[in-house]
C-alpha cells in the first residue's frame, strides 16, 4: 500500500496529522489524542496497518 492510502485509510479512522518528527510523521487520534507515529516510507506493509489499526479504539 502507498503512503497517501496508508494516511487516508487513518483518516477514515479518525486519525491526522500533528507534526513532523525526525524520522516520522506524528498522527492524533482525534478523540482519544494516542498519538501514531507513521514512519516516510513510499511502500507501507498492510501488516503495519493492520497493526496501528489495532491500536486505535473502535468509537
């Protein structure tokens, strides 16, 4: 999966962007304010979705 498929699919989660780290990308879960780090890599893995989708609570 790309990089901007990989941030619209947090997007449909309730998840955008903060700020920019050294390394990654920093993204808030609106409600709960968990911050996601999402590293700048062109390809992310659907086993790193899977995994941060994990970790963002269903509303």
């Amino acid at each position: 999966m790309n990089r901007q498929d990989f941030i619209k699919t947090l997007g449909d989660h309730g998840v955008f962007f903060d700020h920019h780290g050294t390394r990654h990308d920093i993204f808030v879960h609106e409600k709960t304010g968990k911050k996601i780090p999402v590293p700048r890599h062109k390809e992310m893995k659907n086993k790193f979705l899977k995994l941060v989708l994990k970790e963002i609570p269903k509303d």
